[in-house]
C-alpha cells in the first residue's frame, strides 16, 4: 500500500468502500504526473497498455457499472467494434480531459453509493455469456468490484510509468505531498 486509507467513522461502511475506490483512483492519477499527454500515451512494453488508455478504461467502465446499477444506459456503449477506443485517446481527447472526466464519474459514483436505501439492495448483470444467467449483484459488490477493477489497472500503471522514466509510487506520492504542502 502506497497511501493510507483512513478508518471510516464508527460503522461508515459507505465511507471506507468509497475511500478504497478513491486511493485507487489516486494511483492511476499520480501515474501520469508531469507527463506530457504523447509520454501518457506511450506502451513501453509488449502490451497495448498506456498511462492515457488506462485512464480513459477505469472511467468508461466506472460510470457504465454505475449505470447498469441506476438501470441506465452507459455514456459510451462498447462493442467488438470501437472497444480498442477505451484504451486510447482519439480525436481530442487528452489525458487533463479525461481526468476531468473521471472526476465527474468518481463525484456521480460517491452521490450514487451515498443515496442507496442498502448497500444489501441489488441489480441485476446484463445477459452476457460471462455472468451466470439471471444474476444479481448488490450494491457492496458493485463498491468491492470498483476497487479491485480499479487496483488492477493501479497496478499497470505502476509499471508503465517505472517503465517509461523509472519514477515509482512512492516518488510520485512525495511529489503530489510536496506540491500540495506548496499551494
């Protein structure tokens, strides 16, 4: 663990879910600080992979489970044909846009956690061949699998931007200290 997750209040089950998906969030976001949106966009190593892709993913897939929770259609619909697009910018897209973006998601998940009866209540998965037929998930789950999609990618871009100027979580956190300690 790179940065602390502060105990929520006594029985703030909400809170401390949110604060997990919040520092994961984090990490992503450090990944990219000082890079300019072409050092973002490189793949340093075998995989399709980049700082930018990674961020534009985590927030596509975010705001379309939130969606599916609320019974919404997602913002953007993926399918064989455009789902490369997630994992890269196009057109005018840029890394400060899509942070912005996910911003707006990361604002739009809290307010929808927060407003559920029950953490205990449920939705239920799309008809796809990889969920089981009829399922159900609850809220929780939707909060548990948010962290883990979210550390997963954390994780890549750990490695990515290591790969790109050998900069490390750790350094990239003291640096977002130092700068906030500064303003």
């Amino acid at each position: 663990m790179v940065t602390h997750v502060p105990a929520e209040a006594h029985g703030d089950e909400r809170g401390a879910l949110l604060s997990f998906i919040a520092e994961q969030r984090g990490g992503i976001r450090r990944a990219v600080l000082g890079l300019t949106d072409e050092q973002a966009s490189a793949r340093p190593s075998a995989s399709e992979l980049s700082l930018a892709g990674l961020i534009k993913h985590v927030a596509e897939v975010e705001q379309m489970w939130v969606s599916l929770a609320k019974g919404e259609p997602p913002a953007v619909v993926r399918d064989q044909s455009n789902w490369h697009e997630c994992f890269q910018l196009v057109e005018d897209e840029t890394v400060a846009s899509q942070l912005a973006y996910w911003d707006k998601v990361a604002a739009e998940t809290e307010a929808y956690i927060r407003s559920v009866p029950s953490l205990d209540d449920t939705f239920a998965l799309p008809a796809q061949p990889w969920f089981p037929p009829d399922a159900r998930v609850s809220h929780r789950w939707l909060c548990l699998h948010l962290i883990r999609e979210t550390a997963r990618h954390a994780g890549h871009a750990d490695i990515i931007r290591e790969s790109l100027d050998g900069r490390t979580a750790f350094e990239l956190v003291a640096e977002e200290q130092r700068a906030g300690a500064e303003a």
